[in-house]
C-alpha cells in the first residue's frame, strides 16, 4: 500500500497574520491615495528557479511618498550552498548567513509592511515567483498586482522622447536614463531605494499626462506592447 506524506506547513507568524486580514487597495484608487510596498530580493543563486531568498529589503510609500523611517530589511539561512557567481554579485558570504533565522521566520516582518499595499518590484515576475511560493508555504496566496518598474519607466521614457528605450536595461542603467541617483546597487534595501524613487518618478510623470490609478498603472506591460508596435527601439533605426 502507497503511504501518502502530508507537506507540513509552516506555522503562521503575526506578519503574516496581519496580511491575511488585510485587503490590498480597490484597483480604481487613485494612484497617490494607495499604499505601497517597493521590495527587493537578493537569492543564493543567479538561476531563480534553483534560487533561495537570502536577503530581501522593503520600504512603504505614501501619499506618493517614500518612508524611509517605515524600511524593513532582513537576512535568510539557505538550505542549500550558496553560488560562487551570486555571491560576487551581491556580497553575502555563508558566514553571513549561519546566524540568520529560516526563511519562514525571516520573511514574517516582510508579509507585515506587506499587508493592505500594492506591491512594486523591478522585473516583478522573480519576486512575485518568490513571494508566492513563501507565502503558500503559511497557507496564503499573493494578492493584487505586482506594478513593475521596469515596464512602468520604460513607458515613461518612450513617452518622453518619442521612442523606445533600448531593451534589457538593467535597474541601474534604467534609473540612470531617468536622471536618478542610484543607491548601494545589490543591496536589498539599496535597490529598494532606488526602484521606489524610479516609481514615484515615473507615476508622477504619467498621471500628469492622464490621471493613473491602481488598475492603470497594472496595465502598464499592454501599453508597452502597443508602443512596441509602433516605435523602433533607440539603435534600431541607424541598423535599418
């Protein structure tokens, strides 16, 4: 007879009670009346479908404001060795890390500054990835949009100048088109800083053109298509 193992699940923190009990803002909330939350994560390995959260770094914005008195950074033991290519990237050692609570103990003051707010990521799908998975592993589920920075920026500056920034543009590369300061780049929190002043930068700059909301800036990934479709990315014309 096949015996069936049941997966145990995690105990439920007070982080992660309180995202439970909270709702993220109405998708129709003007964009400067919603809370968010700008997150960044650091993995053990550059591949992330073999990767684990080691490091994460979050700040709320407000009022179209970030708090930087509301920032919440933390450390995560990995359960398996980390990459020689990861570590060169962003700095964390096994040493580090051997004092670090597990990943489910770790995250429960990021499901907490996570609780009622829009997420903001830049390239959202690695830590939507991520986040999910956590948060499936105390019986919840991520909710809302996950608004993107790489996406949203882009939109602005192909609005700005008439034509598509050139494509794959790293977080710093991106800010720096921007015109903005980049702050201690693969760092959690230091990315977290920059991608939360390249949204505030770029909702401001949109809602002036037409007035943004929740659900408009989420479908910012259709309105790139539609640029796409018309524009030439910057270094394609002089190629043609």
């Amino acid at each position: 007879m096949r015996i069936r193992r049941r997966r145990t699940r995690a105990a439920r923190g007070d982080g992660a009670a309180a995202y439970a009990g909270a709702r993220p803002p109405d998708p129709r909330t003007p964009w400067r009346e919603a809370g968010y939350c700008v997150l960044d994560l650091e993995l053990s390995v550059l591949d992330r479908r073999a990767g684990e959260i080691i490091s994460f770094g979050a700040l709320p914005i407000d009022s179209g404001r970030v708090r930087l008195d509301g920032a919440t950074v933390g450390l995560a033991r990995p359960t398996r060795p980390l990459a020689q290519e990861a570590i060169r990237v962003h700095g964390l050692r096994a040493a580090d890390l051997e004092q670090a609570p597990p990943l489910e103990q770790a995250l429960d003051p990021l499901f907490a500054t996570m609780a009622g707010r829009v997420l903001i990521a830049h390239h959202a799908p690695v830590e939507r990835a991520f986040l999910g998975a956590a948060l499936r592993s105390v019986g919840l589920r991520l909710r809302g949009p996950v608004l993107d920075t790489a996406l949203l920026a882009r939109v602005w500056l192909a609005e700005r100048d008439g034509r598509l920034p050139p494509g794959g543009m790293d977080l710093g590369a991106l800010t720096r088109a921007c015109g903005l300061p980049v702050h201690s780049p693969h760092t959690a929190i230091g990315d977290a800083l920059t991608t939360a002043q390249l949204f505030v930068l770029a909702a401001t700059a949109l809602d002036a053109r037409s007035p943004e909301t929740v659900a408009s800036l989420a479908r910012a990934p259709r309105r790139l298509t539609v640029l796409e479709a018309y524009w030439p990315r910057q270094g394609e014309e002089a190629a043609s």
